[in-house]
C-alpha cells in the first residue's frame, strides 16, 4: 500500500452512527454535518407538534444543534447521542412554553402549514378519496388535540408515539419517574382519545 | 365512561397516531429551512476544535508544529482501509521525556490512544497489531513524528 496516497476519509454513509458521533466529538465536521442532516427533521417534527410554530420550532431546532456541537466531547456514552439530543431539544420546547405563558395572553396563531393542500395525494388511504379524507380528518383532529395537552404530557405521548423512545430515556428527560412516564401517557392517551371523539 | 367506550376510542386513537407518525416522517413540509443548517454548520467551523498543538521540528530560527486534529484525521484515514476497523476517538501526545529543546526533523516522539469497534468475528490481536503498524508508518510517513507507543483500546463491536 502506497502510504503517500491522498488522506481521504471514509464517506460518512459508511459508518456506524456511534463510531460518526466520536468523530465529530474529535472535531470531525464532515461527521456532524452528517449527524444534523440525520436528525434535524426530527427534532424539528417534536418543536413543531410541541410549539405549533414553524419559528420557534427551527429557534429550537438549532439551539439544540448549536449546544449539540459545543457539548460534545462532554458526551460519555456514544450510543447515549439520539437520547441525549432529543433531551437538549424537549427542554428547549418545554422553556420556550413556559417563555410563552409568562406572556400571558398571547393568541397563537393557528398552524402555518401547507400539507392541507396535498394531503389528497398522501400514502396510505389505498387512493379510496372518501377514505382519504376521512384519515386527513382523523390526524388534524389529532394534532390538534394534542394542543390541549398540558406541555409535559405532550412531550411524553410525542416522544413516545411518534418518536418511539424509551420509558427510561423519557423518564431522564423530563426528570421524573419511569412510573410517573407510564401514568402522563396512559392520561394523555385517555384525554387524546375523548377530544378526538365528538368528531366521530 | 363505561369500557365498551373507551376501548374502540383508544382503538381508534392507535391508528391515527400511526397515520400522524408516518405522514410526518414524510411530510416536505416538515422539515427546518435550510438556513437552520446553515447557521449550525457556520457556528461549528468557527468554534473547529483541533486539539492540542504538537512539536514536529524545532531549531533555533523556529519550529513547526501540528495539531492533534490533522494526526488524528490521518489516523482514521489509516484505519479506514482497513477491514472490519472503524476508528473512533483518537488523543495524540508528545512521549513522556521529549523536551522542548532544538530537535532536527524526524526525532519528535509521540504516544497515541486510539479508540476502535470492530466487526464481529474479526480477530483482535491479529487486525489491532496490523493497525498498530500501519499508523507508526503512516505518521512517519506523512508528519515525521516516530509514534512511540500506540494505544489501541477496542469498545465496541459492530454488525456486518
């Protein structure tokens, strides 16, 4: 092997995600530029089903990468990444909310999307149009009964419902019992289902 | 409420919050702006971490030195090719005794620890050792440093 040829790194597609995390944790910026595009959707789908405002959920999204990058070396475990992210992300969410309600008062404004347009074309309803619009119907509905949900126990149906994370990791993120987890879902759960209900 | 009801409400609440799952993972809509990775990756180049800075050569009229960023980037590159090897944190020290004193080129001493995952079933002693090799050459290859000790720690294992 020449060892003169040019140093060129593995393409970051190729590696593992533990082993990109404690590059970058080394300063490797071709590795956390991978980490952000894999993870900036979804820290940006949990601050905007938490805050209903594409704004403040980007504010979130990259004050959590920001503080992602700077912490780094701090980080102990590399398998811990993803939970210890989401963790950055629903604190910043959960402070953002608690900015808000101490100005009281504050209408918000209704969600600034534009899905509503195509969503006629989204997967999933077997291209059956009365179908279709009855599950576009049920997932507004749902979206917006989530709104109703005292912030801590929206963050605990989001991060487990649409995130999938662990009841432990859940638990260390909002610094509560694992127990205390299982009982704001089963209440979320319970309230989701009654406000989704007078559409039906 | 009585439990005929609630059931088919949670039932029903089950399946629109898969909907809601898979929409948004879908959704264009629902990503950040570009400009959001943008300003993280300008914050990221700006606060670069390279590490400590160590002798290369030193004489009277000046020296030349090199951050522990670029050994340890030339390190990975040289794990990189080989199989079943993926490096991972690397820390690059002067060896304990190198003085700061003028030093022609090529004398400088430096100890290595090397953090790797292997892939399951590969043989240990045998790919560590190939590595250790590979890294001494290539340092004294590339920078003119003789690594003196290489520290190789294996913590994980990865699937192939």
């Amino acid at each position: 092997m020449n060892e003169r040829e040019p140093v060129v790194l593995k393409r970051p597609d190729d590696l593992d995600e533990a082993t990109l995390v404690a590059r970058a944790q080394d300063g490797n910026l071709d590795a956390f530029e991978y980490l952000v595009k894999a993870y900036q959707g979804r820290l940006f789908r949990l601050a905007f089903r938490m805050l209903q405002d594409r704004g403040d959920a980007e504010d979130v999204v990259q004050d959590t990468l920001v503080a992602c990058w700077r912490k780094l070396p701090l980080l102990i475990d590399v398998h811990a990444f993803s939970g210890w992210l989401y963790q950055m992300a629903t604190n910043r969410c959960l402070d953002s909310l608690r900015r808000r309600s101490s100005h009281a008062e504050v209408v918000q404004e209704p969600a600034t999307l534009q899905t509503t347009a195509d969503s006629s074309t989204e997967p999933g309803a077997g291209g059956d149009p009365a179908r279709e619009a009855e599950v576009s119907f049920e997932m507004d509905g749902l979206a917006t009964a989530l709104l109703t949900l005292p912030p801590e126990q929206r963050a605990c149906w989001l991060l487990r419902e649409i995130h999938e994370r662990s009841y432990a990791e859940i638990a260390t993120t909002l610094k509560v019992s694992e127990q205390t987890v299982r009982g704001r879902l089963a209440r979320a759960r319970a309230q989701l289902a009654e406000k989704m209900s007078p559409w039906h | 409420m009585a439990l005929d009801e609630t059931i088919p409400r949670l039932a029903k609440l089950a399946e629109a919050t898969r909907t809601l799952r898979d929409n948004d993972a879908e959704d264009a809509s629902l990503q950040p702006h570009h400009a959001v990775k943008d300003s993280v990756m300008k914050v990221a180049r700006a606060e670069v971490r390279r590490g400590s800075l160590l002798p290369v050569y030193q004489a009277d009229q000046g020296g030349i030195r090199i951050s522990e960023q670029a050994i340890t980037t030339l390190i990975w590159f040289g794990a990189d090719a080989l199989p079943g090897v993926r490096a991972r944190r690397c820390r690059v020290h002067p060896a304990p005794g190198t003085a700061d004193g003028p030093r022609p080129a090529g004398t400088a001493d430096i100890s290595v620890s090397l953090r790797i995952a292997v892939a399951s079933g590969t043989n240990i002693p045998r790919t560590a050792e190939l590595l250790r090799q590979r890294i001494i050459s290539m340092i004294t290859a590339h920078v003119g440093l003789n690594a003196k000790a290489v520290n190789i720690t294996v913590e994980d294992f990865y699937d192939v």
